[in-house]
C-alpha cells in the first residue's frame, strides 16, 4: 500500500508528461494524470481532479501536484469534497521535480506527510550543497566507495539508492569532492553527477546509521544491478 | 415581496442572463492580461446552472445556492469555477435551511461568499481581481442592512462598480494577469467586471 499522487495540469499533455516521467522511477505508484477541460481545451476540470484523487487512494493517502495558481484551487476544493479530506494533501511543490521527488518517496514506502515533504523540498535547496554541515562534532558513521557502474549516480542507480535507506533512522549524505547531497533526495543525488570512477565519501547519523551505510555499501558493490 | 427558492433561482437566471450579454465584453477583457476565456467560462457555467434550475428548483434558497456552487465549480473550468462555486458554497452553507430570507440572512449570506472568495484564493483588496469589486460591495449591503434586501443589493451593486473601475491602474498580484506584472496596469480585471455585473443583475431581479 503506497501514497497516491495527482499531478493537475491545465493541460492534458503536461499532466500526463509528468505523470509518465514520474511513474518511470516508481513502478509501484499509482500516478494520476488530470489535465485540461474534457472537450481537450486549456483549463482544470473539478470532477476530473476529484475523480483521479479517488482514484489514487488505494489506503496510504494522496498527494496531489499542481500547474498554476487556479489548478491549485482546484485540487484544494477536491479534497474538501472528498469523504475523508484528511487523507488527501495539496502540496505547494515545483511541478515535475516535485512530482518526481513525491513518486521516488512514495516508492520507498513513505507516509503521506513525507512523501508531501519530498515534493516541497524538490528543487528548493537545488540539490548539492556547497556549505559544511554546521554540527560537525557530532558522531557519523563514514565509509568511501568508488563508484563501478557505467552510469554513475543517474536517475535509476539514485532511485535504488534513495529507496535502500527509505524508512530506516539515519541521515544520509553523499560527499564528491566539495559537493554534498542529502541521500534521501534522488535529484539531489543526480545534481552530484557522479559518474564511474568517481569517490564518494557517505557519512551517516542516526540510530540505523550503519545499516544505511551498509545497504548502499551492497548496492554499490552489485554496481546498482545494472 | 419576500425571497424564497422561487425568487433565489429568479435571481441566478437573470445572472446568467448578464453573463451571456456581456460574454464578448469579458472574453476581451480578459485578452490582455490572461487567455481570454472568463467570459466562455463564466457562459459555460451559468448556462449549466439555468439548464440544472429547469430540471427543478430546490425548495431553500440554500438549496439553489448550493447546486449553483456544485454546477460552477464543475462547468466553469478556470479560476473563477473554484472561486465562484466557493462563494456560492458558503452563502448556501450560511443560509441552511431557512425558507425565506431576511437582510440579516443576506448580509451573513454575502459576507460567506466574500470570506469563501479570500479563503480560496488569498486575494486582498487591491490584487486586482474580482475581491475588489465583491469587498466594497459587502461592506455597502451592510451598511443599507436597515432598508431591506433590494436596498441592500442596490448598494452593493454600486459599491461593485466601482470597485472593479479601481482594478484599472492596479499592478495585478494575483491569477493569471500577476505574470505580467507592470503590464496589468491599466487594464480592467474581467473578474471584477463579472462579480460588479452578476450583483447588478441580482440587484434588477429583486428590485
Ligand atoms: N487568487 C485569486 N483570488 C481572487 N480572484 C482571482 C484569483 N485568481 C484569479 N482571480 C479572478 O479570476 C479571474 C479570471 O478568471 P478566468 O475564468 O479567466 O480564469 P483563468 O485565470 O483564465 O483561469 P486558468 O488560469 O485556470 O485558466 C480574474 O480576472 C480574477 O478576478
Ligand atoms: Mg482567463
């Protein structure tokens, strides 16, 4: 039972693109296209929104993603109207990072409030950060690896990676030479552009910390099964 | 003369009827500043209100309101569909099962539907969007609340007016006209056009 999104678009085709491009790096979630008025024209149609909304709740809850200001409004009057509007959320996210973000969570098996969290967060802090993690006294776990597989961390390999460590207590993150990305974030992942060859320094925090970095340890020496 | 389900339907026929004169006027209104559609929207939805009203007339004016709300936020399909079928919703929530209806019933009515309007799309006064006319025009009705529901209306209808003129020289920050930023000004917002013309209508349909 996973978390269900929505994507709302004034546009057929943009929310389909999305729906698509999202569902290729969660083959178990249910992604929901609901786009443009139903003669095909440019606009967003209420019982298409709320219909695709009960569509995705297969128990876990929606998600739903929207386009522009009035699709927004839109998507927020279809949850009130559902039976239980608590078990559908409209979250303020960047379209497709924000859609891509949310399916990848869902994939890991997040709650509803994560995977609504994963959306809000896409984009926002663009990925890689440049600046040291300010508690640096605290106790990390921390291993380096090479990376071996022809892809390096792009989006597949970053999705497998992100859903190893989903669910367990640690905090995660990838190091590549100044670059540091959250390993929770599959497009901060990519935003390292590690590729073959490349060293990556993980260090971990948290009471399953050396679980996580164990999994990806495992992933890494599969070369992601590639 | 009293107002029940009977003159409640009256009133959003002689609406749509507006809304059907003006749809040119507020097609063109809406080209500079957005995609030219809020006068087929607007069309789209009320003309499915008058053919839901032919099937039959609930028996409250609630009861009118609210399929009113429920056929414009299904019909109308750009902004003003969620903004409108809010308004709509909380006046019929807010009117409940009375029969008839008196000014207070009417003032709490209008004060619903402009609290439903903020609620749903963040606008303030001076946004440049439909607020700017529905505002002004709930703070007049309150003021005429003593000279009965057509007063009332009158005054509204009025303060409508203006407050859409206002929308002309405004920057717009909210909907589709806020991407263009300086470039909204002087323009009229067709939101505000449509919210001064529908009052107007009510206004006539009762008076
Ligand atoms: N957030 C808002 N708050 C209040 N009024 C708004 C808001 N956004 C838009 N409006 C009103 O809606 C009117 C436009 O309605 P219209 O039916 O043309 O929808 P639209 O903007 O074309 O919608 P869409 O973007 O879905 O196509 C504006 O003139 C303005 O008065
Ligand atoms: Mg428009």
């Amino acid at each position: 039972m996973r978390v269900g999104l929505v994507v709302v678009s004034h546009s057929a085709k943009l929310a389909e693109g999305v729906a698509e491009l999202a569902a290729q790096m969660a083959p178990d979630v249910g992604v929901h296209a609901a786009g443009g008025l139903p003669d095909g024209g440019i606009g967003t149609d209420f019982d298409a929104v709320l219909a695709a909304t009960q569509a995705a709740d297969t128990g876990a809850g929606v998600v739903l993603l929207y386009d522009l200001g009035s699709a927004q409004m839109t998507a927020e009057l279809a949850v009130e109207s559902l039976t239980d509007p608590g078990s559908a959320v409209v979250v303020d996210a960047p379209l497709v990072e924000g859609a891509v973000a949310a399916a990848v969570a869902a994939q890991g098996g997040s709650d509803r409030a994560a995977v609504a969290q994963a959306a809000a967060s896409a984009g926002a802090g663009d990925g890689a950060r440049q600046e040291e993690p300010a508690a640096e006294q605290r106790q990390a776990d921390r291993i380096e690896l090479t990376l071996a597989n022809e892809v390096g961390l792009h989006a597949r390999p970053a999705a497998l990676l992100v859903r190893s460590i989903a669910g367990l207590d640690a905090d995660v993150r990838i190091r590549r030479g100044d670059d540091e990305a959250d390993a929770h974030s599959v497009l901060a992942l990519m935003s390292l552009s590690a590729r073959k060859g490349d060293r990556l320094e993980i260090t971990a925090t948290g009471s399953q910390a050396g679980e996580a970095l164990r999994r990806i340890e495992d992933l890494a020496e599969r070369n992601f099964d590639e | 003369m009293g107002c029940g389900a009977a003159e409640m339907a009256a009133l959003l026929r002689a609406g749509a009827a507006t809304i059907e004169r003006h749809r040119v006027e507020l097609i063109d209104l809406d080209r500079p500043i957005g995609d030219a559609d809020h006068g087929e929207n607007m069309n789209r939805g009320f003309a499915a209100v008058v053919s839901t009203l032919d099937t039959a007339v609930p028996e409250t004016p609630g009861g009118v309101l609210k399929i009113a709300a429920t056929t414009l936020i299904s019909k109308v399909g750009g902004a003003a569909g969620p903004l409108y079928g809010t308004a709509f919703l909380r006046a019929a929530t807010t009117l409940g099962d009375a029969a008839e209806l008196d000014p207070p019933a009417v003032l709490a009515a209008l004060r619903a539907a402009r609290d439903g309007v903020v609620a749903r799309g963040k606008a303030e006064v001076g946004d440049a969007t439909m607020i700017d006319a529905l505002s002004p025009a709930v703070d007049a009705a309150e003021m005429a609340e003593a000279n009965g529901i057509a007063a009332m209306l009158a005054a509204a209808a009025d303060a409508a007016d203006k407050g859409a003129e206002s929308t002309t020289p405004l920057v717009a920050r909210k909907g589709r006209a806020s991407y263009l930023g300086e470039r909204s000004v002087g323009h009229l917002d067709p939101g505000a056009r449509s919210t001064a013309l529908l009052l107007r209508a009510f206004a006539e349909a009762v008076g």
